[in-house]
C-alpha cells in the first residue's frame, strides 16, 4: 500500500516536471486603443475573452522564440522604428506608432470592429513597418531573431504582431469556454473567426515564406503535402479550397479546415492538423499537442447536423 502510493506520486512529480520545463511559449497582447466603435468596451467582456481563448490556442502551442522590439535600448540613440497598420475600425487609415515596445514572444495585435464589406465577416493580417538604425536592429524589427525570415530563402517569419477587424454587422455567439459546443443558430461563432484570423496575422497567406510556397493555386510547403498527402489545393492564394477536411488538432475527428475561406453560420471550427501544418511550413515551431479529449468529437458531431449558410472571411 504504501509503496503503491509512492509510485503514484512518483508519477506526479514527473508529469509537474514535463510540465515546468517546457519551452517558453507566444503570448498575444491586444491592444483595444483602435476599437473606436467600442464593439469590445464597457459591458462586452466575454468578447474579449473569447478573442483571448483564441490567442489561447496559439500560446499552448507555439513555442518560437521572438526577441524584444526596444528602439531606446537597442544599443545605439539612432536606432528607431514605427509599427504601421491599417486602423481595423475605419479599414483606410494608416496608423504608425514610433517605437512600440514589444516585448520578448509576444506579438502585439491591434483590434476593431466595422461593418466589413461583402460577405466578410473577419479581416486580419500581420504589420508593416518602417526602420531606422544599425543592419543588426533593421534585421530585429524585421525577424525578431527568426533569422530564416531575413533570406535568401525566406522560410520563416517573425513578425510584431498585426491589426484584426471584426465585423460589427452580423449577429456573433462569443464563447470563452470552447471546450464545449452548444447550439447557437443564426450566429456566427467568434471563436473559430478569431482562431482563423490570428492565423493570417501569423503568416497564413500574408508572409513571404507562406507565399514563397504557393504555385498557382496550389500550396506546396513540406509539412503541408505530407499532412495531406499531395499539394494542397487553394481558393486562393491565402485559403485552402473551400470544405477542406482535416483533423482537429488535438482533439478527434475529422472537420472543415480552419483555414478555408468561410464558416457556416451555428458552427465552430477548430484549428485543424492541415492548418498547423502550413504554421510549420511558415516556419513556426509547434509543441506536440496533448492527448485529444472527447468533447471536441463530440462538437463535431453537433458541427454536421447544422445548417450550412456560408459566411467567407
Ligand atoms: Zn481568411
């Protein structure tokens, strides 16, 4: 009996141990400054935390490391950079913010909400920039020690982070909780937009090295072809073909990719082993996921009996 135990907790150490020792992981910071609508301000809380279990999903996994952005301690006073992105609420103007402090694995992400035209319903994408100084802080502002982004063959990316807009016209379903799948018709759930469009903001489409692997309409990054079994069919240059099935990432079953170009209405999408595989092709560096738990099989199965009602974003 007593030996028993002790193997029991044995066990436990080692499970606290795995755990403590794990590489350091991304963290998202949203920055609501630009929410000039407010869509995310005052009694709206589950909104952003919504868009946090969203974020949450790429922290648990991501496990690159990304150098800080600090033009006043770069090293050198002539060093200096702005942060430029398109305002997510007004989808025109151009907004430079001069020496952002970025901190070390963190990406810093500007979020809104507009009416978005058309059918979209989420836009998102990574930053540009604009930099002053010595060659070693221009290659810092540009890949954050991801020195695979700087060339000659551009296989990887590391970005400051980006802007995301939400669409303040259509009815949403928010939801921190997405462990679990309940009904929400007429709506179109949050968390699978938000999961869709923090993977453009990562490359998805919009990086040199995800692009570098597009031929015509056709993805033919490494990881990719092999978790699909061939080139990978496009809708365009950053989608997968429309109803391209996959596995849930850590979890059970088979599902619509995430990043494919819609989402049905009263339904959600995880982020499937297909669209990790293109975050490796891009040159993120993924954890090997936990063991799949059986409510996302559950959640799929409630996903096939919808409606279908497209939404492109
Ligand atoms: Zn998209």
């Amino acid at each position: 009996m007593t030996a028993r135990m002790d193997v029991r907790y044995l066990c436990l150490a080692i499970v606290f141990l795995a755990t403590g020792t794990r590489a350091p992981a991304i963290s998202f910071v949203f920055d609501y400054n630009y929410d000039s609508a407010g869509f995310f301000s005052g009694a709206n809380t589950n909104r952003r935390s919504t868009l946090e279990a969203a974020a949450s999903f790429f922290e648990t996994y991501l496990t690159d490391d990304l150098l800080v952005l600090d033009a006043t301690n770069s090293g050198n006073p002539a060093n200096t950079w702005a942060a430029r992105f398109t305002d997510p609420s007004d989808g025109s103007s151009l907004r430079a913010i001069t020496n952002l402090v970025v901190p070390a694995d963190t990406l810093t992400v500007f979020v809104g909400a507009r009416d978005l035209p058309g059918s979209a319903i989420g836009q998102g994408g990574p930053g540009s920039y604009w930099i002053y100084g010595t060659a070693s802080w221009l290659e810092t502002v540009i890949a954050r020690g991801e020195m695979g982004a700087l060339g000659p063959t551009t296989n990887d990316f590391g970005p400051w982070g980006g802007a995301l807009s939400f669409d303040s016209g259509v009815n949403w379903y928010f939801d921190n909780d997405v462990s679990t799948i309940e009904a929400f018709p007429s709506t179109n759930d949050f968390y699978s937009v938000a999961v869709h469009e923090l993977a453009h903001l990562l490359g998805f489409g919009l990086s040199p090295s995800f692009t570098r692997l597009v031929s015509g309409l056709s993805f033919t990054g490494a990881a990719s072809v092999a978790e699909y079994g061939g080139d990978v069919p496009m809708y365009n240059s950053g989608h997968w073909l429309t109803n391209a099935m996959s596995s849930i990432f850590a979890g059970l079953g088979q599902q619509e990719a995430a990043m494919d170009p819609d989402l049905l209405v009263g339904t959600r999408k995880y982020f499937t082993d297909l669209d990790a595989a293109a975050l490796t092709d891009i040159g993120w560096q993924l954890a090997i996921p936990e063991p799949p738990t059986f409510s996302l099989a559950a959640g799929l199965v409630a996903i096939m009996a919808m409606r279908r009602r497209l939404q492109r974003k």
